[in-house]
C-alpha cells in the first residue's frame, strides 16, 4: 500500500538546511583558498596546538563568569531572605 502525506511543508527540513549552509561553507572556503592563497601564506605560522589553548582557555573564562554569576545570584537571595 502507497501512503501519501497530505500536508507538505514550504519550509525545508533541518537537515537539509544544515546540509545546504555546509556546502555552502565548503564551496566558501575552496574559492577563498583559490583567491586569497598569497595573502593567507601569513597563518602558514600558526600551530595546531595554538588552538587548543584557545579552546581551552575559552572554557576556563565562560566557567569562571558562570560561575561568578551563580555565586553573585546566590549571595543576592541570601542577602534577600535575612531581611
């Protein structure tokens, strides 16, 4: 037995819009590196490690102002609740 959807959506899916910006994407860097190859010789220099430091730097600040927040919101209903 064939099943026929009767409401189709004009919208597309979430798949397909995430498959679509990804070629997007690749298509966006291949032209960039067939343009620009002179002028990103510059980041040749850079190392892979430095990326690691980067992300792992940019999880220690996004816990350290969390975690601020957390204790700053804490301290405020504690201070409320004295009164």
């Amino acid at each position: 037995m064939l099943l026929m959807r009767t409401h189709v959506k004009r919208e597309p899916c979430r798949r397909c819009q995430i498959l679509r910006l990804y070629l997007l994407l690749v298509i966006a860097v291949v032209i960039i590196g067939f343009t620009m190859n002179s002028t990103l010789s510059h980041l040749a220099g850079i190392q892979p490690i430095f990326f690691g430091y980067l992300f792992t730097s940019l999880a220690i600040v996004t816990f350290a102002v969390k975690y601020a927040h957390h204790r700053l919101q804490k301290a405020g209903k504690q201070a409320k609740s004295n009164y």
